[in-house]
C-alpha cells in the first residue's frame, strides 16, 4: 500500500485537492485546500463557500470539523479579519478550534481566500 494518497486537481495534475499520509499503525493526517467557487462574492461569502468546500472535503472521507488540527488562513486583506473571523465563529465547534493561522497574500484576481486545513485522522481510518 502507498503510505501517500493524493486527490489530484483536474485542470492542474501537478497540484493537488487534497492528501492524505497514512501512519505505519494506523490514522494519518489528511490535508486539503479551499477557496470559493464563487470569486463574485465578498470575503465572508467566499469564506461560507470556501469552508462549505471543506466540509464537502471532511464528509468524503467521514470526518468532521472536530478533526481539524491547523489551519492556514489566507485573504488578500488583513484588515478584513474581524470578518472573517465572524463566519468562523459560526462554523467551527466550540471548543474544537484548532492552531489557526490569519495572513495576507496577493492572490488571483476575484480570490479573496484561501483555506488549507490539517486534519488527524481516527487510527481505523481506511479512506
């Protein structure tokens, strides 16, 4: 068995959806990566529909958000923050928030997100 899985992109091969690393005994870590499909939308709707392609990403492999360990938050505005703050408020677990991190980049023209997620997975994960 490959100890790597990899969920190609369809229009890039060279890049990836999503992987997974299977530990030798069992569980792993899965991370993926996010950004809205829909670049019309302002930041706290990209950021729904963005997160909304996370846990389309969580439910495949029969995980939820309480198995989120890190995430890389990137915006092309710092300052919009508090924004984005107030739609993770509202989708993460209380009490399951994982090691977040919050930076600005230049991104894409319309991207105004992108999210990359570490998820642990259980020790009899199979996916």
């Amino acid at each position: 068995m490959n100890d790597i899985t990899r969920v190609p992109i369809d229009e890039m091969p060279t890049k990836s959806k999503n992987a997974i690393y299977h530990f030798p005994g069992g569980g792993g870590l899965l991370w993926c990566v996010a950004t809205s499909e829909d670049l019309t939308l302002d930041l706290p709707q990209q950021a729904e529909n963005a997160l909304g392609v996370i846990d389309r990403y969580l439910k495949s492999y029969g995980l939820d958000r309480s198995r989120i360990v890190r995430a890389e938050v990137i915006v092309t505005d710092h300052g919009r923050k508090p924004e984005f703050d107030a739609v993770w408020a509202k989708w993460m677990p209380e009490g399951k928030g994982p090691v977040r991190s919050f930076v600005q980049s230049v991104m894409p023209h319309g991207d105004q997100v992108e999210i990359i997620m570490t998820v642990a997975l259980p020790a009899d994960f199979k996916g």
